[in-house]
C-alpha cells in the first residue's frame, strides 16, 4: 500500500484514477489544480501522478517546481504522445509518461513498478549544485570532498539545504532542528553557521548565506535537482 498523489484538472479522470488504484490498496488524494500542492503533499506521496495538459500551470512547470523536495516517482499523465513532449517530461524530473488514452492494466502496471523500485533503491540525498547531503549515512560532500560534521551542523545543513532558497530565522532554525525541548538555544546557531562555513570551505565554498536582520537560507542555483 502507498499514498498515491493525483493532480489532474478533469473530475472524471481523478474519480477513475482514485477508483481503480484504491482497488490496490493504495491510499489516493487527487487535487485539480498544481498550485493546491502544499508542503503537507509532498511529505505524504509515495507516488505523484500528474496531468501536462492543464489550465495556468502545466504538469511539467509543476515537476520543475517541486522536484527538489519530492524523491518520489513523478508520473505524467496526457493525451500527447510525440516523443519530444516525452523528453520534455523527462527532462523536468519525471519517471515516466502514459499517454491517454490508457489501460486500466497499464497504469496499474507502471504504479506497481514504480513503487517497487522506489522501496528497492530509496532515495535519500539531498543535491544542491556540487553539494550531496545523504540523510541515511548523515554524510555531506563537495565534488566528492568530504566534510566532517557533528550531529547538530548536520541537521542544520539538511533543513537549510531541504528548502534552499528559503530564508529561516535563528529560531525557526533552531524550533526545526532541536525542537522546545533542545538544550542550546536560538542564540546558539550563529555559531553553529560560523563552524559549517569554515568547514564547508575546505571542500569549496560555502552555499549558505546570510540575510541580514532576517537569518540564513541555502542559495539556491539555477538547475539544481533533489
């Protein structure tokens, strides 16, 4: 079983949809619209399905925009079947494309495999630019320089880099990395920054930037993935 996001503009193709992978056990939500996606979504799916074909945003803008904080498969669904507009797909994060008119079979197949990968070969890495953050092994590396460290820097630096370009507060940082009940404080990530930056530059330079009077944030790079 899995929890199965549907974004598709059409009633009737999100009742299908909802229908038949329901059958399967999976647990379903559709929206009809990519700008009704919240945070809460993207935390949930273990699998995403979207229509290209819908009104203002399209699923392939939508992919874009939130492939860096989604590991999940993206599957795309549309009544195009050029190639182009499959490597368009592609290239804007997808795994893979059915084309409507579709099977019943066919869409359960490619869910099914889908999923299954994804519990084979799960990802947990974080990519900014030249930067991997593994959540698994609590690893950080630069062009495949490592950098050593603590538990504490390291939390730091995967919810900076989670939502890169974001900008957080001391004590937003320090409410979502220790929680009210840490034994720091908020006064305590000024310091914290100051040491993941002087380590950081020993493998290149730093990604994260100070805005001042407001907190820190990760920069965010034109063409990074997740």
């Amino acid at each position: 079983m899995a929890n199965i996001l549907v974004v598709d503009d059409e009633a009737d193709m999100r009742v299908l949809l909802q229908t038949v992978l329901e059958r399967d056990g999976h647990v379903v939500q559709t929206l009809s619209a990519g700008e009704q996606i919240e945070e809460r979504h993207e935390h949930w799916a273990d699998l995403l399905i979207l229509d290209v074909m819908m009104p203002g945003e399209d699923g392939f803008s939508i992919c874009r925009r939130i492939r860096e904080r989604l590991n999940c498969p993206i599957l795309f669904l549309t009544a195009k079947s050029e190639e182009a507009d499959v490597l368009v797909g592609f290239g804007a994060g997808g795994d893979d494309y059915i084309v409507k008119p579709f099977r019943v079979a066919e869409l359960r197949a490619r869910v099914s495999a889908h999923l299954r990968r994804q519990q084979r070969v799960p990802s947990h890495r974080i990519l900014r630019g030249s930067w991997v953050l593994d959540l698994d092994e609590r690893t950080v590396s630069c062009g495949g320089t490592s950098v050593r460290l603590t538990r504490g820097e390291f939390d730091i630096c995967a919810h900076l880099a989670l939502y890169a370009g974001q900008t957080f507060s001391k004590e937003q940082i320090y409410e979502a990395v220790f929680g009210f009940d840490g034994e720091s404080d908020s006064a305590g990530i000024a310091e914290y920054i100051r040491s993941i930056r002087a380590k950081m530059r020993t493998a290149g330079s730093s990604p994260i930037e100070t805005v001042w009077g407001v907190g820190y944030r990760w920069a965010k790079e034109n063409g990074q993935s997740a």
